[in-house]
C-alpha cells in the first residue's frame, strides 16, 4: 500500500498553526495550483475532500480533543494539512479524546493523499489521482478520478465512478466498485466484493471468505481472473462475449448459461472444471473457488 511523507524544507509560502481546545473550529484557505498536491494526515476523526472550480485548498471543521495543533503548510503546488499529537504520543494513548473531523475543499485536477488510523475517508468530484489509507475506518471515493489506491484493515471501500486503474484493499470489510473502467484490482479477506463496471481492462479480484459478483463488459484483449475460497462467485457477461474460459471448483457447482456443461476433474473427487471458448476468444476469463459455486450468466 501507498506511504510517503512530503518534507518541505524550502521556505513556506504559508503556515498555518491552530493550536488545539476540544471542539475548536476551523476555516482557513491557502492559494493552491489548480493540480497540486494535497496530502492529508488526520489519526483520528473522519476527512471530506472535494473537489471545486478554484485555485486555492480550504480546511474546515472541529478539532477533537487531545492533538496539539492542526498545521497546514503551502508552498507552490503543494499543500500539506496535519493534526499533529503530541511527540511519543497519539490518539491511542489518550483518555477521552475526542474526533477531528475535517472538510477540505481542493482544486478538481489535485492529486490528493490521505492518511490516517481510526479514520473514514469520503472523496468527491475530483480528476486527478487519489491515495488514501487508514486501518479502522470505511472509504468511500465518488466522481471520476483519474486512478483510486486506497486500502484499510477493518473498514468497508465504496468507489463510483472512476476513470483510470483501481486498486481496492481490505481485510475486514466489503469493497462495492460501481460505474468502473480501466484496470481494476481488489481484494479482501473477510468480505464481498462487488464490480458492476463498463470498459474494463484488466480485472483481478480475490476473497477468502466472501461472494464475488461481477456485471459489465471487457475490453478486446482484456482479462478477468476472478477467486474465492468459501464464497460463491457470480459473472454476469453480455449474450456476445468472446471469451476463453477456463473455471474451476474444488468441492462447488458450476452453472453456465453460455452452453457447455461442466465435468468432474476426476471421478472420485467433487471438483468442477469447464474449459470453452465464445466467439473468437479475444478475453481471457479464469474463475475459481474453492468450496463456493461459479454462476456464469448471461446479460
């Protein structure tokens, strides 16, 4: 996953130093490039960036209690906000400390970062790229960013609508990828994952234990490699798919509206396989799942 930590060692064009009572407001603004870099670092609370027509960043908000100060650096095309905690300390070692919510407004074409712990996460109506990381909290990203990576422990991912390569990581949580195009990969242990997509490149998605369902169509030379290990795996294909696919159960049923039935991969075992081609085979489709069923469905 994504870690980088900007250091601005030039002169600041702007610093702002909010020093910290619970329940403090926010409202400040700094000019920004209209694709710059903002990088958002907040251990506890929640963070709402979006995306807006005007060349500078606005932070508003409530400061929780227990962080020292809220910093926000600007210098060029770079902006860096920060709740900062006090040295050798962190929310985790606090009594009653309260959450830092921050709304950030930034320029549509930004390239944003965000980082945090105990954090939710909600992007919109941005062009350019987004980062973002947390290990207890849910992300949600909207609008049509030019490529999403974000990933977190113990959380839910939510993303709409994008427009470039995808990456989507959880360990306790679903991932819902809507409206997606161009390469997508995601992952989680405890979870479902659902794709419903349009022009999709490269397709890589896996869970342990959880459903897989996937509706949308495939680029000419793309590709789907689709596993689960205890869930049930459903692809809803177009009726003219020109596919090679190759799909597999250990212990599960395989359905197929495409037309070849499945066989045993030996007779003394439980396991599924079918192997067939639609058209001219210009995709390349592999599905399995260890004691979950495969549904291939026609759209």
């Amino acid at each position: 996953m994504w870690k980088q930590t900007i250091a601005i060692t030039a002169p600041l064009l702007a610093v702002l130093a909010v020093p910290v009572l619970a329940g403090t407001p926010v409202h400040e603004t700094r000019p920004a490039g209209a694709k710059g870099v903002v990088s958002i670092e907040n251990m506890l609370g929640s963070v709402t960036v979006e995306g807006w027509d005007r060349k500078e960043v606005e932070v508003t908000g409530t400061l929780g209690k227990g962080p020292d100060r809220l910093d926000v650096d600007s210098e060029g095309d770079r902006t860096r906000i920060e709740v900062v905690w006090p040295e050798r300390s962190g929310p985790w070692n606090h009594e009653k400390t309260q959450d830092t919510d921050l709304t950030v407004k930034v320029p549509r074409g930004s390239e944003v970062r965000i980082e945090g712990v105990n954090l939710d996460v909600e992007v919109s109506d941005l062009d350019g790229p987004v980062r973002a990381e947390t290990v207890n909290g849910g992300i949600r990203i909207g609008g049509s960013p030019e490529s999403v990576d974000v990933g977190t422990v113990n959380g839910s991912i939510h993303i709409t609508a994008t427009t470039g390569n995808l990456e989507a990581e959880t360990v306790n949580g679903g991932i819902v990828l809507s409206d997606v195009k161009g390469d997508v990969r995601a992952s989680t242990v405890n979870g479902s994952i659902q794709v419903q997509g349009g022009e999709i490149g490269e397709l890589e998605v896996s869970s342990v234990s959880g459903d897989i369902t996937f509706e949308g169509d495939v680029m000419r030379q793309g590709s789907l490699d689709i596993s689960s290990h205890s869930g049930t795996v459903t692809l809803t294909l177009p009726g003219n798919v020109s596919a090679d696919f190759d799909v597999s159960t250990f212990s599960g049923k395989i359905t197929n509206d495409f037309g070849p039935e499945a066989t045993r991969k030996d007779r003394y075992a439980p396991g599924m396989e079918l192997n067939f081609r639609t058209g001219d085979g210009d995709t390349d489709i592999e599905v399995s799942s260890f004691s979950g069923s495969v549904n291939l469905r026609k759209r």
